[in-house]
C-alpha cells in the first residue's frame, strides 16, 4: 500500500484505474494493487453455499411465531433470530441430519421446560407414514415441529401444537417416498408459551 500526496488542483482519488485501487483511510489517501478474490469453487465449499441457500429460503417459510421463538433465544448471543437459525441449521441441512428448533429464552422467569428426552422414532413406520414416540414428563406440554423435504427443498408442514405430551405418540402421513426429510420437535409449554428444541431426526423410506 503506497500512500499518495495530492496537487492544489486535485483533492484527491477513489476508485479503481487499470490495476490500481485508489481509497482513503482515516482520511489518508492510498493505493493499492487491484486484487481479484479466488472462488475455486470446490465441492465442499458449493455444498455449503447450497446448504446456506437452503437454510434461509427455509426461514422465509417459517411463521413469524417460530421466528420469533429463535429471536429471543438467540438474545444472550447477540445474534438475530435469522442468524441463530442459519448458525443452528445450516450444517445440518448440509448433512441432511435433522433441524434445530430455538434455543431456551433465558429472559423467562419461569423453571425449565421438562422436556422428552426419549424422543424416537419409529424405523420401520408404513408406508409415507413416520411415527415418533416420547415418555410423557408429566408438564402440560405441546408438541410443536417443522418439516423440511430436502429432496424438493420444501417446507412440508410447520405445525406448533402437533400433540400433547401426554399423547406420547405422532405420526406424520402423506410422506413420499425416497425423499428424505427433516425433522426438528420442541416442547411448547402452555402456561407461557415458552419454547425450547426437544429432538432432530431425518427420516426417508426407499420403499
């Protein structure tokens, strides 16, 4: 970087001429070589991007109930909720594991959600069918998910009541087969409408 001194008759330089860069910092004026970024384009680096263009047309999709639900978990973070949810899902979605549902909003003053931790599901449902089981916590709870088809790059079905806890069962029908998708859960307690991620699962049948 070469600093530069200006005539009377020119108060100074911005911009790009040939391959010099000209720019001024802290109001110093300087040139540089003009650099041109590499973009190898690697298959690591496009599965990303892809993965990253995956993740926020899927936000677009999400009600502003969940959005909001990832915004307030992300405070103590600093983050917004958009970036929380691409920090939190974009390298699941890369593999193809699961979805993570909000973190805990730790400005409630409330005790901690009692959440499932068994929560499993069935390898071998019927056909277009995933069934999911849980032991109940005893906490007035609901069940709240999204569904993403990877496959066509889709939001399936966002549901935030999809079962009780006490029901200790789901089943999601109308599933095609050979597509793989998504799951994410997260325990909803009624009194307050607290949200907290409960389970990510991926789910495909090949016949």
């Amino acid at each position: 970087m070469a600093k530069l001194t200006f005539s009377p008759l020119i108060a100074g330089a911005s911009g790009k001429a040939a391959d010099a860069v000209f720019a001024n910092w802290k109001g110093r004026p300087y040139v540089r070589q003009r650099v041109t970024p590499a973009n190898p384009k690697t298959a690591a680096q496009l599965a990303i991007r892809d993965s990253m263009t995956e993740a926020v047309a899927l936000w677009n999709q999400l009600s502003s109930t969940l959005k909001n639900a990832f915004a307030l978990g992300a405070v103590p973070k600093q983050y917004s909720g958009y970036n929380d949810w691409v920090a939190l899902n974009r390298k699941l979605i890369q593999d193809a594991s699961g979805l993570r549902m909000p973190r805990r909003d730790l400005a409630d003053t409330g005790a901690y959600i009692n959440i499932p931790v068994d929560f499993a599901y069935d390898t071998e449902p019927d056909p277009g069918h995933a069934r999911f089981t849980w032991t109940d916590t005893g906490e007035e709870i609901s069940i709240a998910g999204i569904i993403y088809d990877s496959t066509d790059d889709t939001l399936f079905d966002e549901n935030l009541a999809y079962a009780t806890m006490a029901a200790e069962t789901l089943t999601i029908t109308d599933l095609i087969i050979a597509h793989v998708y998504l799951f994410g859960f997260a325990a909803i307690r009624v009194a307050d409408s607290q949200m907290v991620h409960c389970a990510s699962l991926a789910h495909t049948q090949v016949t």
